[in-house]
C-alpha cells in the first residue's frame, strides 16, 4: 500500500495553547508516490480576539473568521484527513502537538500519527545552509511559496521541500546511508523511518556511486581537484588596465566607478613596478575596494609569483572566498586557481573520524555526525566551518579536528588528507586568501614561502593587523590547570609505584619513579603557591571571572619573576625525571603510563616554552592576571604581551614578501599616514587616496538628539531604557535595516532584552539580531541581509570587521562613542608605558583608535549609487568634548551634525530615506 505524507501547517493567535490560543488557519498537503494529490485551506473561527501582531504577520484578520466556522465544526474533517497518514511539518512539534491539544479539547481522539520534522531532516541533509527557517529554504530550493504565514502556502512550500529531501536522501552513497540509518534512532519524531527506507530502498537498487564521489575505508568522500590555470595571458603587455577592466565589469553588467578604476591602475602599476617603497592605499567606503585590488592581482600572479590577500576577520575571508572570488571568476578570460588558507584546527582529521565509536555517541553528537558524513560527499576542503553555525559543533573542534601541533596523515589516508590537500593547493595557486590571525601566527613557517620565487601581499583591513599581531603573539600559562594535572599525575604515580613495589620483579624501578614522583611534587607546590602569591593581586576583585593588571610593583614585591625562574627550572628536572623512568623497563610501551605520562610532558613542553617570556627583561612587555570562579574552584591564567611589534612587524613583512599594499578606508588619523606608518614599522610609504564615488553631502545625514540625558551620566539600566525609547520613536517606525553598536556587552544585553518586549508588542515585522543571542556571526549577517526590517545590535567586530555589501544598513545608531574601556589590562599598560615617555596614552592611542573606529562605521553606510544613509549618535561627546573636532575630521567631508528633538528627527530622516 501506497504510504501518504500529510504536509500540515497551522497558523494560531499564538503559540500556547494552554494559554488560551487557538487555531486560526489549517493548511494540509497530500503527498502519494512523490505526488501532490490533495490541497486543503481551512479558515478557522478561534472564538476569540486575534492580535495585532499575529494580524501583522498572517494578514489574517478578525473580520477574515467572522464567518468562518469553528474548530469543533471542521474536527471531524481534519482528523478523518489525517487518519492513516504520516504527519509532517516543518517545526513538527508545534504543529502536532497544538492540533492535538485542539482535538482532545472538543472530543476527538488524540492523534496517534507517525511524525517526521523537516527542520531536522532539513539540517542533516544540507548541513551548510546558513539558516533553515522555512521563508529561506524557499527561496534557496526555488519552492513555491507565495505567501508566507499562510498555512496552505507553508504547507505547500514544505511539501516541495519534503521531495528534496528524499531525492537528496535516495542519492546518497550507499556507505553514507548505513551510517545515517544506524545514527538515526537519535532523531526525533520519526525521522528515522526517513532513512531506513532511504537504506533499505538504496541496499535494493544498489546504484552506481554518483560522479566524483569515491569510497574509502567505510567513508564516501569527494574527489579533491586542482585546476589548472592558463597563463598566456600574462605574455600580453597591459599598459592601459583600466580599460580592460571596463571590459570586463560591463560584461558583467557592474557598475563603472571612476575611483575604483583608478586605484585599479594605481595597483597594477605597483605590482610591476620595482620599487623598494611599499604602499598604502586609503579608499573610501563604497568605491569597490576588494574587486578593486583582485582584478589587478588576478592578471599578475602566477603560482610562482603569488599574491597573497589577508582580511580582519575569518568570516571577512570566507565572504570574499563566496562572494568577491566567485564574481571575479566569472569576470575572467581563464582559469585562475585561488585557496584559503586557514588553521589547520579548522580541518576535519579523517583518521580520528574514521575510529569514532558511533555506537558510544550522545544524540547530539549523533545528529552531528549524520550531517557530517553527508557533508564529506560535498566538501573539498574538509574546513568545518562549511558547516552550518546554527548547530553547535563544539565537539568538532574537540574530537575530529587537527591539533595545532599535528602532522598530516601518513598511510592510509594520506592521499585523502584535507590538510595536505589545501597545502598542496596553495602551492599551485596564483592567489591565496587568508585572514589577520592566521598570518600573524604562520608568517614564519607558511609552506608556500618555500614553493614560490616571490610573493605580494595586498593586507586588506591593514589598520587592524598591528592590533591582531599583538593578540597572536600574547604567552599564557594556565597555572591552575597545569597544577591540577600535576596533582592527579602525582596519585596516579603513587598507585603506579606501589604497584610495581609489590612485583618482584619491578625493584629496579623502586629510586627512578620515586624522583619522578618527588619531581612532580615539587613542582605541584611552587605551582600552589604562585597561586597564592598571585591571589593578593585580586583583593578588589569581585565577579565570577576578570583580569588584573600586574604592574611593575607587584611583580618586584611579591618576587613574581624568581618564582616563574623556580618553576621552570622545576619543570626542567620534573621531565628529566619522567625521560630516565620511562627509558627503563619499557615503560614507554606500557599502555597506562605511557599516554598519561606523554600527554603531560607535551603539556609541559608548551608550558616551559612560554614560561621563558615572564622572566626574560624585554623592554614594554606589560603582564596581565586572568581569574574565574567556578562555584568554590579558582582558576589562574597569567598572560605576559609586548606593547610594541611595530619592528617585528616591518622586519617580516620585509623578509617575506616582494612588495606590500597596505588597504584600508581608516589609515590616517588627524589626515595623517603617522600613527599607521607607526604601527607598522614603515618609515616611508607610496600614498594613495580615492575618494567615495558618491555625493556624501547629499546622501548621508548624521543627527545628534538634545532631549536625551548625556549617556555617560547614566548607568546601563537607565543607558539602555533610554537607547530603546530612542529605536521606538525614531527608528522601528522607519521599518528599514538598523545596526546599532555597542562599546558594552552588558549595555547591549540589556538593551537586547527590554527591545525585544517593545517589538513584539508593536512592530512584529521586524527582525531583532543581537550578537551573542541570535546565532553566529555568519547566520545574523545572512538573517540581516534577507530581512525586509531588521535591528541588529552589535559590538566589536561590527564597527569594523563585518562587510555589509548592497546597502544593507540604512541608519546606523552609536550608543557611545567607540573608545576601549581605560580600565582594561592591556589599556592600563598603555598607560604606564606612554606615561614612562612623558606622553598621554588618551592622545597617542585611545584617541586614534576610537577615531578610526568611528569612521569604519559610518562607512556601513552608502555603498551603492542609490543608497541613502543616517546616522544617530547617542553621545553628545562628538560635539560636547575637548577632542570633539578630532573626531568630526573622521566624518565624510561636507556632512555637518544636525541636533533635533526625537520628533524633528524622526519626521527629516522619514522625508530623506523616501526619496
């Protein structure tokens, strides 16, 4: 007998139906053979007031079920519908349980239905969709889905969705299946029955592997291909480049800005050039920047002679991998090869995937797993962060990934290695892609320095990477822990000792395993008390976690760098101890001493490495104390930093790389290169600038309310009341794109939690986004760019190390003007290191670098020929303070501030944003 699906979506005056919400719409598609058969669109009469929000967001309103009849009407309908079928929904929890609640209430059986959920199911068989609510589904599987929040529309979208899963499923390798099949007893409902018929279908037909896809050691993988590139076209002299690449953006139907074809020039005719100078590029946001400096670059490397582009952030990184590279691809006469590189913690280690015990996994881990091993048939690259962020993949990194210190795979997976597959692609790449971070940590050992006659670097976001060098190159111990696993690796000897003092045949043992146990000891106790000394530091301390500043006097009166000499000295003796006991008798082949004893020594390697930085004399280096309480357990981090790596920096960019471009819309502060060239280490740099393509003065307004309290007299309770009083008035009535930024996690919280009452309450069709609530910070950018209205709050990275492309934002909101909090550590050691050189550090650095952020945000705004932008600043410092014409030099020329009350405001930037 032919099984039936019943596609089911409701739309109800709410979501709790113990709570009095009822059903207000019943929408149900009939699924046979992969076949629609039926469409049923059921208008309810709840019996009681629709809300407004829930009017907003169906379009159903309260004179639409006036005449409509009630549930108990339709009951018997619905539930003989139903009989015989398997239920499915998307979220099929809601769906289910609400419409049996219905049922039981009006005395109708309960519903004893077979489920299957194609949220979950969705999840597992596409596992690197950025989100999986049903409105971008449809629009990412092309599903018809006219209107959404209609529950015959939704029905009808799940449906369609429904088939692609099981196509999806069916074609699956038969190895993948069987895993998926024995992983599935975790899924919920019934999505198991999924796959075991996907199984047991596929175990019949017995299918051919589909094509690039191969099978080894119980693991369907994807073929892994380089490209070859062409390169005659670099035999052909270019003398004009912006003409050829006029040609290829009109091809592409881009827009053709003057500017950005001049730094196109500007950057071809570097790269040929022999100069010693390296250059600095300032170009303003919205002129094309990365497309600007690609183009260029693409008809100057070679695998020989790369260029390597390095960005802020991972996720900066991936966007121009999936969308600048993508575009500049189908710009291109020929083949280019381009890799991105990232750390190797990031890569998948098949060997230690291949010996999971799945039998042995949690059902999260499960499910995890299920969409793993269907992303293994997709995936080149074997970078988890392909992976879905709206799912955490903590035990990823945890169990599956390469270590830091790993190798890659020898044997029977050498040839499949993920790791060496993407080294040995960026040996034969003309372009790499990496970001700040993964620079700052490999520029000494990057395999590709090795392969290549020169490379350039084109360092995009340049103004960041001093700050990202700095935070790459910072030492810890955690004493704490290293002290705890000092502890349970003494009784652990103890026990191992007695043990071998009972065999007969173990005396010669006896004295090598008492001095290791007495070396272990002794190390345990000068760990306990640098605790103890360190402890004094925290006092004034109060809060689960923190940091504190060492400074100078502490160090000397409590003898901090004597103690750090003892402990590494102690370290030192503790491993000669364990290498002359485990040298004996075997001792390394035993296999309960010898992964205990191992993992230690590689613990006390690493610790005895950055040990050194806390006692050598290093002129700048600032020390910083990190603390966290876990109930009754404390728990010590002693992080050691240099104020200055502008020489290091300079010496290795120098060292590593034929010519340098350094990029940037914020690379001069007071209209000067100083305080970069600074930071940097450059004496001397070639200049450019390019201007915005657009009429700033025209399409940018910035306002300043004067009905509000100063915000730095406020604390964050009245601070956030305040900002949400001002996105009611002025902003949530726009019912357009906001992002507003934080200098406060805690502000933004707060604020987070008293605008999402206000909303829901008022302005159901905006989507609130909230670092740190809302998902990653790759699905908040995905959810933000498809979002009719949206209010994203955000902190850090979002004043300047997310890309909002397209116009994205139209009104930009500063809470506080962007200066790092002063009584942060590394803040504080600012401080004393400028105040030891007679200077100001609020002036030599704080200063600049709120400017540079100011400006980095204000350029999210107009990004395109026909966008507009506003600005509301919260902090009448801009206009108020002794530095205030400081930072209005950050502000695009021609643009003033206008000050206004709430309503003066609301009703220009209505009449600006309209036109």
């Amino acid at each position: 007998m032919k099984k039936t699906y019943a596609i089911v979506d409701l739309e109800t005056t709410g979501s709790s139906f113990k709570r009095g919400d009822r059903i207000i719409q019943f929408g149900c598609t009939l699924l046979q053979a992969d076949e629609i058969i039926q469409e049923i669109n059921i208008t309810i009469n709840p019996g009681r007031k629709i809300p407004d929000i829930i009017e907003k967001l169906t379009g159903i309103k309260n004179k639409d079920v006036k005449e409509a009849p009630y549930f108990e009407d339709v009951c018997d309908f619905i539930y003989n519908t139903l009989e015989g079928c398997i239920f499915v929904a998307h979220n099929v929890h809601f769906d289910y349980h609400f419409l049996d609640s219905s049922l039981r209430e009006v005395g109708m059986p309960p519903l004893s239905l077979p489920a299957m959920d194609t949220v979950e199911l969705t999840k597992i068989l596409y596992p690197t969709l950025s989100s999986y609510r049903l409105g971008d589904l449809s629009n990412y599987f092309v599903l018809t889905h006219d209107n959404a929040h209609d529950a015959a529309s939704d029905a009808h979208a799940t449906a369609e969705l429904f088939l692609q899963l099981k196509k999806k499923a069916n074609n699956l390798p038969l190895v993948t299946l069987e895993k998926l099949n024995f992983l599935s007893a975790h899924c919920q409902v019934d999505n198991d029955s999924f796959f075991h018929e996907s199984y047991e279908t596929a175990k019949e037909i017995r299918s051919p592997l589909p094509q690039q896809i191969y099978v080894k050691n119980g693991l369907a993988l994807k073929e892994k291909e380089i490209l070859s590139e062409q390169t005659a076209y670099r035999e052909k002299e270019v003398t004009d480049f912006s003409k050829v690449a006029v040609r290829l953006m009109e091809n592409q139907g881009l827009e053709i800005r003057a500017e950005q074809l001049e730094m196109m020039q500007s950057l071809f005719s570097f790269h040929q050039a022999e100069t010693a100078l390296n250059l600095a590029i300032e170009a303003a946001p919205g002129i094309g920047k990365t497309l600007a400096y690609l183009l260029p670059a693409a008809y100057q490397a070679t695998p020989k002679n790369k260029v390597l582009i390095s960005t802020s952030t991972l996720l900066l990184q991936e966007q121009i991998m999936d969308d600048e590279i993508t575009r500049l691809r189908k710009m291109l006469p020929f083949e280019l090869q381009v890799s991105s590189l990232k750390g190797k913690t990031n890569i998948i280690h098949l060997e230690k995937l291949a010996a999971l015990a799945l039998g042995s996994l949690t059902k999260r881990e499960s499910l995890i797993m299920m969409s793993v091993f269907v992303w293994l048939t997709e995936t080149e690259s074997g970078d988890i962060s392909e992976l879905s962020q709206a799912q955490n993949f903590d035990f990823l990194w945890e169990k599956l990934t390469f270590e830091s210190h790993e190798a890659p795979l020898k044997g029977k997976w050498a040839n499949d290695d993920f790791f060496a597959f993407n080294n040995k692609k960026a040996e034969q790449s003309s372009l790499i892609v990496t970001n700040h971070s993964f620079l700052s940590h490999h520029i000494d050992d990057l395999a590709i320095f090795y392969q290549t006659e020169s490379i350039d670097l084109i360092l995009d976001e340049a103004h960041q990477f001093p700050r990202v060098y700095q935070d790459a190159h910072k030492k810890t111990v955690a004493l704490s822990i290293l002290k705890r696993r000092l502890k349970r690796f003494g009784y652990f000897l103890r026990d191992f000792r007695e043990a071998i003092e009972k065999d007969a045949n173990g005396d010669s043992l006896d004295y090598d395993l008492f001095n290791l146990e007495f070396a272990i000891d002794q190390l345990y106790q000068e760990c306990a008390y640098s605790e103890e000394v360190l402890m004094r530091s925290l006092i004034h301390e109060v809060g689960e976690k923190g940091e504190v500043y060492l400074d100078e006097n502490f160090q000397l009166e409590n003898g901090m760098k004597n103690i750090y000499k003892k402990i590494h000295r102690y370290i030192l003796e503790a491993r000669l101890a364990a290498m002359r006991c485990l040298d004996k008798s075997c001792l390394r082949n035993d296999p309960v001493m010898w992964p205990r004893a191992k993992a230690l020594l590689d613990d006390l390697d690493t610790v005895q490495v950055n040990l050194q930085y806390f006692f050598q004399e290093r002129a700048g280096t600032y020390q910083v104390l990190h603390f966290a309480w876990d109930k009754d357990l404390l728990s010590l981090e002693i992080e050691t930093n240099q104020i200055d790596y502008s020489g290091e920096i300079h010496s290795k960019i120098k060292d590593r790389f034929k010519r340098t471009v350094y990029l940037s819309s914020t690379l001069k502060v007071d209209k000067s290169l100083d305080y970069f060239k600074n930071k940097i280490g450059e004496a001397e740099l070639q200049e450019g600038h390019f201007d915005s393509p657009y009429n700033l003065s025209e399409r940018l307004r910035i306002f300043l309310p004067d009905d509000i309290t100063a915000i730095t007299c406020l604390d964050d309770k009245r601070a956030a009341s305040q900002i949400v009083l001002t996105l009611r008035e002025i902003v949530l009535p726009q019912q357009r794109k906001a992002l507003v930024l934080f200098t406060s996690n805690r502000l933004l919280e707060e604020v987070h939690n008293q605008l999402k009452n206000v909303v829901s309450a008022e302005f159901a069709g905006t989507e609130i986004l909230a670092q740190g609530f809302s998902g990653s910070r790759r699905r908040m950018h995905n959810r933000f760019m498809s979002a009719d209205a949206a209010i994203l709050l955000g902190s850090a990275s979002y004043w300047e190390g997310i890309d909002f492309s397209d116009q994205a934002v139209e009104i930009l909101v500063i809470t506080r003007l962007p200066f790092d909090p002063p009584h942060r550590p590394e803040n504080v050691a600012f401080q004393a290191y400028h105040q030891d050189q007679g200077k100001k550090a609020f002036y030599e650095e704080f200063l600049p670098r709120a400017m540079i952020r100011l400006k980095q945000g204000i350029g999210r705004l107009v990004r395109s020929r026909n966008a507009r932008g506003v600005v509301i600043c919260l902090d009448d410092r801009l206009i108020k303070s002794n530095y205030s014409k400081r930072m209005q030099l950050m502000l695009p020329e021609g643009v003033g501030i206008k000050v206004a009350d709430h309503d003066e405001i609301k009703t220009e930037i209505q009449e600006f944003l309209k036109k």
